[in-house]
C-alpha cells in the first residue's frame, strides 16, 4: 500500500534491453541512463521496435476509477511523437519480482489496421560492430537501422548476449509519420494511451489493460511496468524511431 514514504516515482529497474539505436550505448542509452530514471527524472532511449526497459514502484499503483493512473514523462512535441507501448503486471505470487503476466495497456490504435499483436523481431549484431543492423520479423519481413554520421559508436547493445537477440511485443503502424518534406519529418502522436507520445506527459489508466485474446481486465492495481517502442520506422536524416522516457510516475501521488 500507499505510504507516507512512497516515492511517486518507480524506484527498482529490473531489465533494460534497447533495440538497437543511434543513442545506444552511450547516455541516454545506456544502463546508467536507465538507472539515472528511478526516484526521479532523467531520461533513456529503447532504440528501435521492441526496445523496453521493466521498472517497479515501492507500492501498489491502484486503479483508480474514472482516472488514469500512471504519468510517463517524455520529450515529445505537438508534431514528433515516438510512441511506445506501455505493459503492466500485478506482483500475484507476491516475490517483488515482475515474474508474474504482463497485460498490455490498450491505447487509441489497439486493433486498428496496421496494428500487429505478437510481432517479433531479430536483430543480428553487425560485422563490423559500427555497421547498421540487419532485422527480420516473423511476418516475413526485414530492414536495416541505419547509422549516421552524428553518432560513430556501435547501435547494437553492447550487453545483448550472442549474435542475435529477438524482442516480442506489439506493432504500432507507421500511417502518423510524414516524410514527403525530408528537411521537416514529422510523426503524429497517437490519440491516447501510449508512452512518448504526447507532449508533456502520457497518462495511462490501467482500466486499459487487456489480456493475451484482447480482453479488458479489472486490475485492482499494478507493481510494474515496461515500456517498448512500438513502430518501426527509419527516419532518414533523424534516424530510427525510438520512445523515450524521461520519468514513470503513480498520478495519485503528483502533485
């Protein structure tokens, strides 16, 4: 429960595992950029699609009625967005630990076309490690996260093992980016219910929440969350679109 001590603010970072990306491997995407969230603001990038990072509060995030719950802080602008899905758990066996069912937190583009529900992606570590990353999805697809000249270091996470790792989640469609201006590339924000998407802050209602056939639940409340980019996008000059997170708050407690 809620105590005088609660930080409004998650405070435990369980995983963080980017997609590959040009801020990869260095602030704001690095371990320390992940950690530098919790307690407070800061801010880590996810890469590309299926990049996540799984955080705890020190209490219970209640569902409140008619309210939305959860504040995620982000730095996207009325014509930039980077949406991420947002997954919630309830800490059921009671361990501290988020081994229990993630739900995912249906937003404004839940089952609308170009929407994909357990999508997959596989990157393969590049050769050499500055080269752009190969991916293939389980639709039959594949594509490149492009390097550019703005950052030199390797995309591919330097703590992923082996020469391949797989991430698995949602697809959000990539209809709100309009690149027909190369110099002024923008990205609509989704309606609602997404991380890095509207500016000034998302707020998210676990009354949202849907199980794995796409059925609404009714959480009493939730421990933990995860954030993962949800379109894949290469942008040109702006690079490979990837969400954002600069604070993940319990609403009830900001004041």
């Amino acid at each position: 429960p809620v105590t005088p001590t609660s930080n409004m603010y998650v405070t435990d970072l369980f995983e963080y595992l980017p997609a590959p990306g040009q801020f990869i491997n260095k602030a704001p995407g690095n371990m320390e950029s992940a950690q530098g969230i919790l307690g407070k603001k800061g801010m880590v990038s996810l890469g590309a699609w299926g990049g996540f990072i799984v955080l705890g509060f020190d209490h219970t995030v209640i569902n409140q009625a008619d309210k939305e719950d959860i504040i995620i802080y982000n730095n996207a602008m009325g014509n930039f967005a980077e949406p991420g899905i947002v997954w919630v758990m309830q800490d059921e066996n009671g361990n501290g630990k988020p081994d229990d069912t993630w739900y995912e937190v249906a937003g404004s583009a839940f089952n609308q076309p170009g929407y994909v529900r357990n999508y997959e992606v596989t990157y393969t570590k590049p050769d050499p490690i500055t080269a752009p990353i190969n991916w293939k999805d389980n639709k039959g697809n594949t594509g490149v996260v492009e390097t550019n000249t703005y950052h030199k270091q390797s995309y591919y996470p330097a703590w992923a093992t082996g020469n391949q790792y797989t991430l698995k989640g949602s697809l959000l469609p990539s209809t709100n980016i309009d690149m027909t201006n190369p110099s002024f590339i923008t990205s609509k924000p989704f309606d609602w219910g997404y991380a890095d998407n509207i500016a000034g802050g998302d707020k998210i209602d676990i009354a949202n929440a849907v199980d794995k056939d796409g059925k609404k639940l009714n959480l009493k409340g939730i421990d933990f969350i995860k954030i993962q980019t949800a379109v894949q996008a290469n942008m040109g000059w702006l690079g490979e679109l990837s969400t954002e997170v600069l604070g993940v708050a319990d609403a009830s407690l900001v004041k």
